[in-house]
C-alpha cells in the first residue's frame, strides 16, 4: 500500500452504553478506537423515497493499513470522517495479507 494514498484521517468509533447521571438509564455513546490515516474513496450515490421523506445513500470505500488497532473492526462499529457518520457494512482483509483493511461504508441523509 502506497503511503501517498492515505492521505485522510479518520477516527473508528464503537458503540458503549454508560448509565446517564440524571435518570440512571443507559444511554448509547461512541467511544473512539483509533485515529488512523486512510484513502476515502467514494463509490455511488443514490436518491430514493423512504416514508415519504426523500433520503439519499451515499457509498464509501476507505482503505487504511492493517494493524494491531484495526484488526478488531466490526460492522458494529462506524468511522467519524471530518463529522460525517459513516456506518460499517463489510471489512475485508486482502487476501489476508494483514497488510491493508478495506472497509465499505454506507451514509445515510434525509434531503
């Protein structure tokens, strides 16, 4: 993997429930993993209607070396790129090699 290519930094979150102060129910909250350089490659867009609201999708590959850090990334998981949410759909390790993770991610707007 060429080091020229990543040139984005992205932060992989995982979700953690913690008991909330006022109520004592648990509360969802996102916990960062690592903050790792990656290539953010997006793939397709689309628009569709959903409960009469107009959404659209965008797709994303990002691509980043694999390391002890990573090698534990779920679809459970999403990546914080510059504030944008990006949900986990799949993570592929090439041939695994161990040497780079491609990771495809979906992003969802109402517009």
């Amino acid at each position: 993997m060429r080091a020229g290519k990543l040139d984005q930094r992205v932060t992989i979150e995982q979700p953690v429930e913690v008991r909330d102060a006022d109520y004592g129910t648990m509360v969802k909250t996102w916990s960062p993993v690592a903050t790792v350089w990656a290539a953010v490659e997006p793939l397709s867009g689309r628009e569709f209607f959903l409960n009469q609201e107009q959404q659209s999708e965008l797709t994303t590959r990002i691509r980043i070396r694999y390391s002890s850090l990573v090698a534990g990334i779920t679809p459970k998981m999403r990546i914080n790129f510059g504030g944008r949410m990006l949900q986990i759909t799949a993570v592929m390790n090439l041939l695994q090699a161990d040497d780079e993770l491609q990771i495809m991610c979906a992003e969802w707007r109402t517009t």
